[in-house]
C-alpha cells in the first residue's frame, strides 16, 4: 500500500471523528457538558468506548509480542483485572456518585485536606500526562517512519498535527464528545484485530477449526504458572497484581472515572464497569492468539523475526508479508488505540487541573469556560512537548515501562484513598505530601537494593508495597478522628 492510501486513510478516519464531535457538540459546550456530558451518557456506549481508552496503541503492538517471552500468562493479570473493576464498582462508584463529585480527587479534600487532595491530583496530572503521551509516541513514530520520513517530514511537526487533531474534536464537547469518538474507535479497533487474525489464518490456510486447534496445540498456549516463585509472572503476583492495577488504574484515574461519571444514575455507572471488565478478558486472549499465530506463521515460513517482541506484528503488517489489506487493518488499529487513549486522557487533565488546581468550577459560567478553554490548549502543548521529550531520549523500552511507571506514581493513591475509606483517623495535613513523595522513592531503593542482595526483581507487585508504604506513613501521623469529624462516605 502506498503512502497516499495511508493519509487518505487517515484523512477519511479522522474526517469520521470530526464529523462525530461536530454532531455531539454543537448543542453544548459548556462545562457540565465537557467535564460530565449533562450526566446523559448511556451506559452500554462508555462501556464501549473504555474499551478502546483502555486497549492503546500499546496494547494493539506489544500484548502480540509477549508470547514469545511469557507465552499467554498475560491471562493471569487480565483474569485478576475484573475482579478489580468488581471491586470499583461496588466500592468506589457508590462513594463517588454520592458525593455528586466532578474530579474524583475531589474526595480527598474533605476526608484527608487540602494539601492530600492537591497532592493525589499532581500525581495523576504526571501519571497521566507520561503514560498517555508515551502511547501516543509510540504510534505517531510508526507513522513518521513508515510514511512521513520518506517525505522528509520533521518528527515535531508529525507531533504537532497529531495533538491538534485531538484537540480539535475534543475542545468543545469534552467527555460528551469522548464517549461516542471512543466507541467508534473501539469498534474499529476491535473490528481491525478480528481482520488481522483472519488474514493470518488465510495466508495458512486454515480454517476455524484448524486455527482453534493449531493455537491450543501451540508450546506458547500456557496460562499458568505455579511452580517458579522467583518469576514475576508467578500466578499469586500476577493475579493480585491485575486486581489492583485497575482499581488505580481505573477507579482512581480521572480519565476513567469521568466517563462512569457521566452516565445518568449509579445503577447505569455499575453495569457499564461489570460489562466493561467482562469483555476486557476475550479481547486481550484473542491479541495473545494473534501472537501464536505470527510465531507459527514464521516457522512454517521460515521467515527471521526482529529482535524485540514490540516488533513482531508491526513487522508482519509493514512488510507486505500479509499483504496490502492487513496493512490497512493495522493502521486504522493502531490509530484507533492510540487516539481513543489521548483524547480521553487530554479531557481529564483538563479536568483535574480545571477542578482541582484552579477550581474553576467556583467561578461564573462564561469565566470557567474561557478558562477551561485556555487550560485544553496548554495541556495539549505540554502534551505534545513530552512526546517530543521521548523522540529526544529515543527510547522505546520507556513504552514498554508504563505500568512500571503506573505502579510508582498511582501508589500513594491507592494508599491516600485507601486510608480514607477504611480507617476513622485523620493525618496531619501538612505531612501529606512528604509521605507520598518518600512512599515510591523508598519502593524504588528497595527495589535496588534487593536486587543487588538477592537477585530478585519487583514486577507490578510494587504498586501494592507502594500503596501499603503510603498507608502506613500516613497511619503514623494521623490522629483519631473527634466526635466532631466526619467521614465523607
């Protein structure tokens, strides 16, 4: 397929988004509308369109190539993540929509203060400003070197249109424009993963039947593993690690939560996280079957695979190996994953910072609106200078790190917010910040240090050490909560 066919593409799929926003926001853009969509969103449509936040451009190139280092244990992570979107559901969406909150964080205002509230909301600011940045790098560098280097286009400028195209169908209607961009996303992206496995299973020509059985009989094919406990893909750490990934991950990101905010009743809210993490699971097993059938693929043909398991799919469908169609497949799902991630993430740190660092919320109508406005265009320019900061570093194993990164700067959240669910003690304002700042940095000296002692190294397990770390800090410099207090769930 030629680079034209490629921008025609990409033209024509963000003509679609366009057109979607314009027709979802020309009504309303005032912030209700932008922060929680009137409150009108039906459930069944946010639960789509999570799904595409939460399968990015990483997800669609990287989840293929773990097989050929961890075969399919990935599973074990994925079986314990429902059982966390069970526990937001029934846990975290009651506490939030009784408190009718537009910022999650919002929460930690009354029941930890002021300078816990700013502290959780400057955590997520950097957590997901980084990790919705390092997606969007990574597909706006395989579109600069698979078509914009061979028209000597600079990276910066490759960046640029990128972050304006999100800006532009997301500055107006917000969320109320998100939850149905990221459902058409997800279909696509969905719908591009289902014609990849199938031009796979044609170019060896297999039918259903064939397929199913050459995937179940493949080495790769194991889910488990209970025997090594040194590994970080043992089942007790992987499991447990995939029910609090998305508790953090999830119920304490405001880019999520803003969309479970946005259905009209908690009723809806709940039955959007339970259908949501039901179909988060055949999703990802069939991105690991597509891996199976790739290494498959190779050995029958005899065909050298690239070093990096990154590399594994984007090299099949850039090099012509299956043909012009599945190139198409594969850009259309990289860009759906990757775009669905930004614009929902640029919305909600929109948000945050609107809400909980200016509080605009407070001010008259027009005021707010003017100031959001602003704070959409400067998040998308810091935006866009971070993907620039990877381009500088150059360093793709950054990409590979996020739910590493995830699980150092998410962990005083889930310490912060667990301390204010379940405890009836109150700390000391002014410490706050101190204890989630040395909570990760003590995380990431034993880490070292174990590692040097004993050759052992954290994987995800190291969000929960982090959130216990902020938990128990926050324990020793608290106080009883007086008759007085009160408990804000």
């Amino acid at each position: 397929m030629e680079n034209g066919s490629v921008l025609v593409i990409i033209a024509a799929y963000f003509g679609l988004l366009l057109l979607t926003a314009w027709i979802t926001g020309r009504k309303n853009s005032n912030n209700a509308a932008f922060f929680l969509g009137n409150k009108r969103s039906p459930w069944y449509i946010v639960s789509i369109g999570m799904i595409g936040t939460s399968l990015s451009g990483v997800t669609f190139i990287s989840v293929p190539g773990l097989v050929r280092q961890t075969d399919m244990s990935y599973m074990q992570l994925i079986f314990g993540f429902f059982f966390g979107y069970a526990l937001i559901a029934r846990i975290l969406l009651p506490l939030y929509y009784k408190l009718k909150l537009t910022s999650i964080y919002s929460y930690l205002d009354g029941r930890i203060g002021r300078r816990g509230y700013r502290t959780g909301a400057c955590f997520f600011l950097l957590s997901k400003l980084v990790g919705a940045a390092a997606r969007l790098y990574l597909v706006v560098w395989i579109l600069q070197t698979g078509v914009f280097d061979q028209w000597h286009i600079p990276f910066v400028v490759t960046a640029f249109i990128s972050v304006f195209l999100v800006w532009l169908y997301t500055f107006r209607g917000g969320i109320k424009t998100i939850i149905w961009t990221d459902t058409l996303q997800a279909v696509c992206l969905v719908a591009m993963l289902v014609g990849i496995i199938w031009q796979v299973k044609e170019r060896m020509n297999l039918d259903m039947t064939g397929m199913m059985q050459l995937i179940a009989d493949s080495e790769h094919f194991r889910l488990f593993e209970f025997k090594d406990w040194g590994s970080t893909q043992h089942f007790v750490k992987q499991f447990l690690s995939g029910v609090f990934i998305p508790v953090v991950m999830t119920g304490l990101d405001q880019d999520m939560m803003q969309k479970n905010l946005s259905c009209r009743n908690l009723k809806d809210a709940q039955r959007n996280m339970y259908t949501y993490g039901t179909a988060f699971i055949p999703i990802n097993f069939l991105f690991l079957c597509l891996g199976i059938l790739l290494l498959a693929l190779a050995s029958q043909q005899q065909i050298a695979l690239p070093a990096a398991g990154d590399e594994l799919l984007p090299f099949f469908c850039t090099s012509g190996l299956l043909g012009s169609v599945t190139l198409l497949f594969f850009t259309i799902g990289i860009i759906a994953a990757a775009f669905s991630s930004a614009d929902s993430a640029l919305t909600a740190l929109t948000t945050s910072f609107c809400v909980d660092i200016l509080g605009i919320e407070k001010d008259a109508a027009p005021k707010a609106r003017q100031t959001r406005m602003r704070v959409h265009v400067l998040m998308s320019a810091v935006f866009m200078l971070v993907i620039i900061l990877f381009r500088m570093v150059n360093s793709r194993s950054l990409i590979d790190a996020i739910y590493m990164i995830a699980s150092y700067t998410y962990g005083p959240l889930l310490g912060l917010f667990a301390f204010g669910l379940f405890t009836g003690r109150k700390p000391r304002n002014a410490q706050v910040p101190y204890v989630c700042i040395a909570a990760p940095l003590i995380c990431y000296a034993l880490d070292y240090g174990v590692f040097k002692c004993a050759g052992y190294k954290f994987g995800y397990e190291i969000l929960m050490l982090n959130g216990a770390l902020t938990f128990a800090g926050l324990w020793f410099r608290s106080s009883v909560l007086k008759n007085k207090d009160t408990i804000q769930h």
